[in-house]
C-alpha cells in the first residue's frame, strides 16, 4: 500500500506492505515485517492500496459516511 502524508509544504509518500496503528500515528512495515516507518496522524493524508489489494465492497458501492451531530 502506499501511505501520504504532509510532514511540510509538500506531500510525500512511502510504499509498504503493512502497518500498525497506535493513539499517535501509525507503524509502517515492509513483507518481512521489519519497521520502515512511522506517520503522525497530525501529517498523515490517506492511505491507498496497490493494484490487486483493493478488496470490493459488499454491494459494490462504499458505506455512507456516518456523521456527528456535534
């Protein structure tokens, strides 16, 4: 997958296979499972998959996005 994130004025980007996620930011991680990475949430943009690990959605659109009151 590859993860996007602003750390300054520019985005950047970096191809993994797999990460963590923990209350500050996520742990980026490479097909041996070695750490090769870690993103604030405060800088992270999105994540995106790679051809062939998109999964499809059950019925094939996305789930509305649930919205807070407050």
């Amino acid at each position: 997958m590859k993860v996007i994130f602003k750390p300054g004025n520019a985005y950047e980007e970096i191809d993994c296979f797999d990460f963590r996620e923990y209350d500050h930011g996520i742990v980026l991680h490479d097909e041996q499972g070695d750490n090769i990475g870690y993103v604030p949430f405060e800088i992270l943009s999105h994540i995106e998959p790679h051809e062939g690990e998109q999964v499809p959605f059950e019925g094939g659109q996305p789930p509305e996005p649930a919205y807070d009151d407050e």
